[in-house]
C-alpha cells in the first residue's frame, strides 16, 4: 500500500488507516464480536493499513484492550494512534484535561494496549475548565519521557456548531490549534471528512496542510451511508448512534441516495468489482498527500475492501463528478 508522512516527525503510515471504534463503540453492541475484530486488526495490518485508530473511552477501554491483543504479537506492524481526555459516565460523557490526569491516562492506556509507546497520543476534546495549553503542556511531558512519539488533536466542536455553516465551522478548533502549537508541535489533526461532509475541506486541511500537519480523517465513510450497504427505513438497534443520526432517519437517507448513486457511478466506471466505499476513500485520499482516512470496520472483508482503495486513483473527471453530487440533507440542527 501506497505510504503517507504524518506531521514534522515524518511517521510514516499506510494510506488508509483502520479506525477500531466500531469494533467496541457507538455501533450495535449485539453485532460486536472480539475474535472477529481481532481478526480484521490483524487482516488490515497484512494489507498494509497500519494506521490503528481507538481511543481510552471507546467500549470504555476495552477496544485499547482488543489492540494491544493484536499488539503484543506485531507493535513493528503497526502505528497506533489512542486518545485520552473524555470520561464515560453512567448518563453521559465529560472531558477531562487536567495534567495529572492525562499522565495517568497514558500509563493506563499503554497497559491496555500491551506497548511501551504509542505513536500518535490525540486529546479527544479539550475540557472547557483547563486551559488547553496546561492540557498539551502535560501530553509534552509524555513525549519527552518517551511515553508517546508525536502529538494529534481532535476537533472541537464540529457538530454543536454546525449551524455557523461553512468556513467558519471549524474555527474554534484552529483557535485551539494556535494556542497548542506554541507549546508543543501537533503532528496530526483529526476531523470528520467524508464526500457527505466536506466541511473540513474549507479551512481545517488547507491549515494543517500549510504547517506540515497530517489530517486524519474520521467518518470518511459517512457511519457506513456511503458504502450503499444501508437500506433506508431498515432502523437501527437504539444503542447505535445513527439510532438518532439525523441523516439516518428513513426520510433522509431515502433522500440522500442520489450522493451513493453517484459513487456507485464512479466505481462502475473502474471495474466491476470497485465499490461506492472504495470511491468514497479514494476521494478523500485525493483531498492532499497529508490526508489519511481511518474508516471503520469491524468485519474482516470490510478490511481488506477499504485497505484495496488505496490502489484506485480516481481521474480529474470522477473527481468533479463527486464534487457535483448534491449536498447532504439532513443535519444535528
Ligand atoms: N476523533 C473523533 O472524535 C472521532 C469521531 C468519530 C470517529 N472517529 C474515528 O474515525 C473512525 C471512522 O469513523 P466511523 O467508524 O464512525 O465511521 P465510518 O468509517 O464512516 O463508517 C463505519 C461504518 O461503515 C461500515 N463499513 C466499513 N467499511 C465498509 C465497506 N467497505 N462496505 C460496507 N460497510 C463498511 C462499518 O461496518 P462494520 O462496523 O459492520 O464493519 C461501520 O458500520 C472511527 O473508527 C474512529 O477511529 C473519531
């Protein structure tokens, strides 16, 4: 698979990464199973999509434990990228950003995840109470005593502010991005970024892209929308967070179909076995060589599918037909 260089450290990762949250997290409990995720953990690692993407509060904790299952036997194979910061409570989710805390974090996640060191160490959220610098100042500390390698940020905010439309969706996160750069270099920068939410296309990646940043891109396949695997109306479990998606509603996803169709349009056009997710993943791999997807997956053939997009270069047609598609209906407003 085709590598990518994150950041001014320079890791280097395969094109497309695997992002492990569904494994543990936010999808239909009844349908996780741990073999089997680990399975896909170790058949993406052998197609080259050495990115791994969890985090310390997906299951909680228990999707690091599913990796460092996968890591004890191949670290080498692998880059791993955690995050810390957000608690899972009983009733809901709260950040925590305070210095001792995310020390503690970090020991505890490198336990989970069976390693000495992880590569790309991400504040999930920055909490409101601590300024974001004494945060970052304390993740810094874990890179010089050789806990973690490099430094990532997640954005802030995207939702709750998706009603400031456009250019200015992400501006509390480059706010942020400025205050952390002048403690310590961020080498990766992670955002939701995907064919039905191009936001990030506006200002985020065009600023990581000018400072050297890696672009780590979350959702690329749209919570599974993209890949034209989902039947509108079908439902989900109520513990799946597209349960109360808006634009998983039967209405919505009913009227989004002409955004897989025109995927689906684009891979016919490469071959008979190319996919509308496999078009999705090329197109956002297209959007700068500093540009990384981490989709999901928990199933094994998903793995192997997403990793082969890394191999399929759209043309400057297929590219202009995508971004002609119409935009998503349906928002978190
Ligand atoms: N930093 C943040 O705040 C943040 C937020 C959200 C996500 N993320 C990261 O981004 C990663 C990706 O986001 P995501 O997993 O929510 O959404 P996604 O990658 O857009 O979509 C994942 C869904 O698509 C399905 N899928 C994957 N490949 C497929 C294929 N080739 N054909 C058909 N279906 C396919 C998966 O099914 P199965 O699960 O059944 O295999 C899963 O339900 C996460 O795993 C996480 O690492 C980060």
């Amino acid at each position: 698979m085709e590598r990518r260089t994150i950041g001014a450290a320079a890791l280097e990762v395969g094109a497309v990464g695997l992002g492990c949250m569904p494994m543990s997290w936010a999808y239909t409990a009844s349908r996780q199973h741990g073999e089997e995720s680990v399975r896909t953990v170790h058949t993406a690692l052998d197609r080259g999509s050495t990115l791994l993407d969890t985090a310390d509060m997906y299951g909680p904790f228990t999707n690091e434990l599913l990796v460092g299952r996968v890591l004890k036997e191949r670290r080498r194979d692998a880059f791993v990228s955690t995050k810390c910061g957000l608690l899972v409570g009983e009733q809901h989710i709260v950040a925590n950003g305070r210095p001792g805390y995310v020390k503690r974090a970090c020991d505890a996640s490198l336990r989970r995840l069976q390693t000495d060191v992880i590569d790309l160490y991400q504040l999930h959220r920055a909490d409101p109470e601590v300024p974001v610098e004494e945060t970052w100042g304390a993740m810094a500390e874990l890179v010089t005593a050789g806990k973690v390698r490099a430094l990532g940020l997640c954005a802030v905010g995207a939702r709750s502010t998706r009603r400031t439309a456009g250019s200015r969706l992400y501006d509390a996160t480059i706010r942020q991005l400025e205050r952390v750069q002048q403690v310590f270099p961020v080498s990766a920068v992670q955002a939701e970024l995907s064919v039905w939410s191009p936001e990030a296309l506006l200002t985020l990646l065009p600023w990581c892209e000018a400072r050297g940043i890696g672009f780590l891109a979350a959702m690329p396949l749209g919570n599974g929308f993209l890949t034209g695997t989902l039947t509108p109306g079908e439902g989900f479990e109520p513990d799946d967070v597209r349960a109360r998606h808006p634009r998983f509603t039967a209405e919505m996803m009913a009227a989004n179909q002409p955004i897989v169709a025109g995927l689906r349009r684009v891979a016919g056009r490469h071959g008979e076995g190319v996919t509308p997710a496999q078009v999705a993943l090329a197109w956002v791999l297209a959007q700068g060589r500093h540009v990384v997807p981490v989709p999901g997956a928990k199933r094994e053939r998903w793995a192997v599918e997403n990793a082969a997009a890394a191999g399929l270069a759209l043309t400057a047609a297929d590219l202009a037909e995508v971004a002609a598609l119409p935009a998503a209906q349906g928002s978190w407003d």
